[in-house]
C-alpha cells in the first residue's frame, strides 16, 4: 500500500522563485532566507518520495470569476507552467500521476467531499515555487506530483475545519491506494501578509509562531480558528495558511517536528517552513 511519510508546509511567494531564476539567491537579502530550506533539499534527497500531493492556490492562471472550485484536483499526466505575465517561470514540466489522483477523487467523493477533476490546467508560482525551493533546479522534478488547488482568493473561502477533514480523507485516500509509494503532503501559502491597502505588508510574527505551534501541540485550536480572526491578525492573504490545515489532516493524530524556518522579510511577506513526520 502507498505509505504517506511526511507533509511539509512552505510559503509560496513569488519573489523566491524569481530569486532563483534570476541567479539572486546568493545576495545578502535572500541569503538566510534560503539557508531555511538547506535542511529539507538534504533530507529530500534521501527521502526519495515518488509522488507529492501538493496543496496550493491558483492565482487566476488556471481559474477565473467564471469558474472558482472550492476544491479541485489535477488528474492529468503533465502540467506546464503558466505566463502570470512576465512568461512562465524557467522550470520543467510538473509530472502528474494521475492514478493516484483518480483514487483520491473518487475516494474522497465517496467520502462525502465534492472534488472538481481537472485533466488540463496550468500551474502558476503556488505550485512551482515550493518544488523550487525543496529541489532547486533541475532538468527534471525529481517526484510526480497531484495538485490540489484551493480556493483562497475569492469570498467565501473554505473554512479550517473544512480544510482539515478534507486532509483526513485524503490520507484515508492515500492509505487506500494499492502501490507501494512514497507520498508526501505539503500544504504552502501564507505565512501573514498582505499585498495591498493601507496593511500592505502587515507581519505578525506571535500568530505565525503560534500558528507553526499548534501544528505539532494543538491543532484542534487551529481548526477553529474563523476567517475573521484570519483577516484581522493576519492580513487579507493570511487565509491561505488554511491550506496548511489540508497537510496537517492528512498525516493522523501525531506528529512529530523535524525541522521549521521562519524569516522575515522575503518582499513583503513572511517566509514559513517547517516539517512534519506522522507518529503512527
């Protein structure tokens, strides 16, 4: 049977990704930013997962005000990188696996959580940063991944509770699958922020410290915690932390932390990472 390992949570900012395309990762404002990730490109590479579930958001590249899933999932064999209008990022193609999708939409449907099956979208910066940012640059990504896509960007967004159930039955999905994989979930996005209006770059790094916290020590606390509370304390952007809770349900009741990294600043953002093994 498929074996879910590890999941790992990591902003998706833009500016890191262009960092790296444009050979910047070395200047002094990045250079601790990126020392962060040192730990997990080293443990990746002896981990070998074959297949990431990778839980992020579009930023109207593959989806727009006519069609805004709550929940979608990609269930083709490839996917390319999408132009959010500076041409697609210079990465390889994301290899799907689509198998391992298929079971986990019709696992998931028939656990009661309403997938939208997508066989063709392009992936933007939330999916192909956090691949950057764990394998760097290579001619081709090292794993397959399944993209879930999650609405954060339009009102009404899911809510935590929602998210995590949602990675309950995801891992019940993956648990499921007879093959016998390697399968990480990583949740990105966030950590607080905010891109514009008078906020614009509001940081607060007690609620992310909590936050990274109660992943491991009370993550019942995090399932509750409202959009409103999101907004206030964490900028208009910070609900995207609700896709960590996706992750986190994903790998069971305990876990254990093996590595975390939070910086501040990347652009006007904070930068959060951290690691997670399942107890079993």
């Amino acid at each position: 049977m498929a074996r879910l390992t590890a999941g790992i949570g990591s902003s998706h900012i833009p500016a890191l990704g262009a960092a790296i395309d444009n050979g910047r990762t070395a200047e002094d404002y990045w250079t601790r930013c990126f020392a962060g990730y040192d730990w997990t490109r080293t443990w990746e590479s002896d981990q070998k997962p074959d297949v990431i579930v990778l839980v992020y958001n579009d930023h109207a590249s593959a989806f727009d005000m006519n069609i805004i899933p709550t929940f979608a999932i990609g269930c083709a064999d490839r996917y390319t990188s999408a132009d959010e209008g500076w041409g697609p990022r210079p990465v390889p193609d994301v290899m799907g696996d689509a198998d391992l999708a298929w079971h986990i939409a019709q696992s998931c449907i028939l656990d009661e959580f309403d997938l939208t099956m997508i066989s063709k979208m392009d992936v933007d910066h939330g999916l192909t940063v956090p691949l950057s940012m764990m394998f760097g640059q290579p001619d081709a990504w090292p794993v397959k991944v399944v993209p879930i896509a999650v609405n954060v960007v339009t009102y009404p967004p899911p809510t935590g509770n929602r998210c995590y159930a949602l990675g309950e039955a995801i891992g019940r999905a993956i648990a499921s699958y007879p093959e016998d994989i390697n399968v990480q979930i990583w949740g990105t996005g966030g950590m607080s922020h905010q891109l514009q209006g008078p906020r614009a770059g509001l940081i607060n790094k007690a609620w992310d410290t909590r936050f990274l916290d109660d992943l491991t020590a009370d993550p019942d606390r995090l399932r509750t915690i409202p959009h409103i509370e999101y907004l206030r304390e964490t900028g208009s952007e910070g609900i995207e932390m609700v896709m960590w809770l996706i992750m986190r349900g994903a790998l069971g009741a305990n876990v254990r932390e093996l590595h975390r990294h939070y910086h501040v600043p990347a652009s006007n953002t904070a930068v959060g990472h951290i690691v997670l093994e399942p107890v079993r």
